[in-house]
C-alpha cells in the first residue's frame, strides 16, 4: 500500500507519503513540512485565520513536493489520507476540502484521520509494535493515557482537567518571555538551570485516578516570577528547569500508575509509547524509559521529528484505515464534516461537543 497523508489542523501544512504494510514499520517515501512559526512568532501563539489562510495558500505546493520527492504520481497511490480533526477549524476545513477534491478527482479512497490517532499510530510507522499498547499522548491540545487496541480502538484511561501538556510549556515559555514555540525554547533554558533553585507544586500527584492537571503548576511559575522580579536570565533558566522537573514529574507519576493498572492487559511483554509534540523533550523521555524499565514495560517513541505534527503519521494513520477496509468511495466521501472536537474514543458518527 503506497498513501498520501495530509496534515493542516495547526500551525503547519504537512504532506507525506507512506509505503508499507501493517502492524508495520513502514517506509516514508516522502515527508514534507512547511511550519508557519514565523508568521505566528510575532503573536506569541498560532493565530487560527493566518493559518487557516496560509493552509489555503500552501497545502497545494506542499502536496505536489509530498508526491515528487517520493517519485509516485496519484496512479500509484492505494488512498488519500487526511487530517479530518481534532484542531483549528479553518485549518481542518482547507485540509479535508482539498484531499475530498484530489480523491474525487483521482477517484481514489477518500481516507478521514483523527489527529490525534495519527499521532497514537505513528510508532507502528516506525517500530511495527503490536497492539495492545499503553500511550502517553502529550502534545499542544491533548494530555491522555491511552489503551490503544486498534486503528480505531481507544481507551482512554485519564485525561488533563485543564491545560494540555503542550500548552502548559508555551505559556510558560510567554510568562519567561522565551517566546514561541514554547516547548522547545523551555528546553533549552531548562538545560542550564538548577531544578532546586524554585520549588514548584505537582498538582494531583499521588492522588487517585489517572487525570492530569496543570493549571496551578502554571499559576505557581508566574507567582514566583513575580518574586523574583526582575529575573534575570539565570533566574529563568532555573525557573524553566523547575517547571520542566515538574512537569516530568506528574507525567512518570501517572504514567507508573496507569502501567500498574493496565499491566496484566497487556500481555506477557506490554509496551508503553510516548507520543505528540511534548514527547519530543529529551529530559522527559529519560525519565520515562526509566519508569518504563522500573515497571517492566518497552519503551517506544517516534523521533522528535515525527513527534510534531508532521503528514507521515496522517499518511500511516490512513493506511492502517485502508488496511482495516474503511477507505471511503465516492458517495461517502462528500458527506465527511471537519470537526474541531472529535475524541479518539469516539467513532466518526459520533456526538460533537465533548472535549477531546
Ligand atoms: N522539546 C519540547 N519540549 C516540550 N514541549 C515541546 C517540545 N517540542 C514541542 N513541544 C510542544 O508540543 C506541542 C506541539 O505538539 P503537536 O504538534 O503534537 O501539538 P498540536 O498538533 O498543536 O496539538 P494536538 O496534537 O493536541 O492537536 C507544543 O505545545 C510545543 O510546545
Ligand atoms: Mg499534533
């Protein structure tokens, strides 16, 4: 199976083309990625009409770069594999328009992924792991433990009460003036400083369940911000480095508790894989192989450059739907809506409104 995957549901115009088979690994033919950092930078964060209308302006060329670096035209493809939600609506709509438009053009299966699944799936893109597997998926929207059985199988086990994981860095990153993206630029910082210097709270930990929250974490960076005004840029290095322990920290908490929990589910051999932008932190995953090993389990994780939105995980997703048999024909094709919400335990058809 050969499919084009594409991505547009943030901030970056992704296309990519995916040859393989299932469980995997696959083979990315081609994956390119054109990030609209700096025409967000100035903002401080994505501004959803700029991207919705550099989607419009690039998804074509992005498309056209996807199939020619991977030397295949749409003759070759099996399905056209595209971001369908969750995300920035304008961004879904041009995505999703513009792959409806190239499969009935082409006459080809129309595949619909959720974001977030493609960013569940992307390690049997790399690994070929086999289902059953624990996920930590922790990226700019989305903070969840996860069973993930099949392409369309989730169980979600816990999920954040507040802010995403993701978002908790970039507003960091805004309150230590280290601008944007946030993530990678808390990193940075974070390397160089004392994780002692602040001692910050880790909300939830220890307590029962396996939700996530991260919204009081964020209130205590900006109290002792304010503290220490002015900080100096040794001050937001250590700042950065507590925030970064403590995030950590909550992670392997909840992630040891859901691997205690779930264990006996997952065969002989259970594996765990951390996915979606935040897993890109090297001082994270460290500390996850390490909760890993001390519960028993494999530790998988794509590379930090298929952590990030990226359009080989939507390619892979799709072609794991094409494999199950759900490639849409043409009638089918014209009736799928972009959604802004769509949790991944939730089927297509299913209610809008609930909070992914
Ligand atoms: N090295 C890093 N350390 C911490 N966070 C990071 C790092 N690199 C990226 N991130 C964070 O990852 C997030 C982006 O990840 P991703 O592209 O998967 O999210 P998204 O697509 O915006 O959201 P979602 O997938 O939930 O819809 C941002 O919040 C960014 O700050
Ligand atoms: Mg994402």
């Amino acid at each position: 199976m050969i499919v084009l995957g594409i991505e547009t549901s943030c901030d970056e115009t992704a296309a990519a083309v995916v040859a393989g088979g299932v469980p995997g690994p696959g083979r990315i033919l081609s994956n390119v990625v054109a990030s609209q950092t700096a025409e967000h930078a100035p903002f401080g964060g994505v501004v959803p009409e700029i991207a919705a209308r550099a989607h419009a302006s690039l998804v074509d060329g992005v498309t056209r770069q996807a199939l020619s670096d991977a030397g295949v035209g749409l003759d070759r493809l099996s399905g056209i594999a595209v971001t369908a939600g969750p995300g920035l609506i304008g961004g879904v709509v041009v995505g999703l328009l513009f792959a409806k438009g190239l499969a009935l053009a082409s006459g080809l299966p129309l595949l619909p992924v959720n974001h977030l699944a493609a960013h569940a799936l992307t390690v049997r893109l790399t690994d070929g792991v086999a289902f059953p597997y624990l996920l930590l998926l922790i990226s700019g929207g989305h903070c969840q433990l996860i069973i993930v059985s099949g392409p369309s199988e989730y169980e979600r086990l816990g999920t954040t009460i507040d802010d995403a994981a993701g978002e908790a860095f970039d507003k960091t990153a805004k309150l230590l003036g280290l601008g944007y993206p946030g993530g990678p630029r808390v990193e940075t910082a974070a390397r160089s400083g004392d994780p002692f210097r602040f001692s910050l709270p880790r909300p939830l930990l220890d307590s029962p369940g396996l939700d996530f929250s991260f919204s009081g974490l964020k209130t205590a960076v900006r109290r002792a911000a304010e503290l220490a005004a002015p900080l100096s840029d040794p001050g937001v290095r250590d700042l950065a480095a507590a925030f970064q322990l403590a995030v950590t920290d909550i992670l392997v908490n909840r992630t040891r508790r859901a691997m205690a929990a779930v264990r006996g589910r997952l065969g002989p051999t259970p594996a765990f894989v951390v996915a979606g932008g935040v897993a890109a932190n090297q001082a994270l995953r460290t500390a996850l192989v390490e909760a890993a090993s001390l519960e028993g389990f494999s530790f998988l994780a794509p590379p930090p450059s298929l952590c990030t939105d990226n359009g080989a995980m939507v390619a892979w997703a799709g072609l794991e739907l094409f494999a199950a048999g759900q490639g849409l024909g043409a009638d089918e094709q014209l009736k799928v809506s972009p959604r802004a919400r769509w949790p991944l335990d939730m089927r297509f058809a299913g209610v809008p409104g609930a909070k992914a």
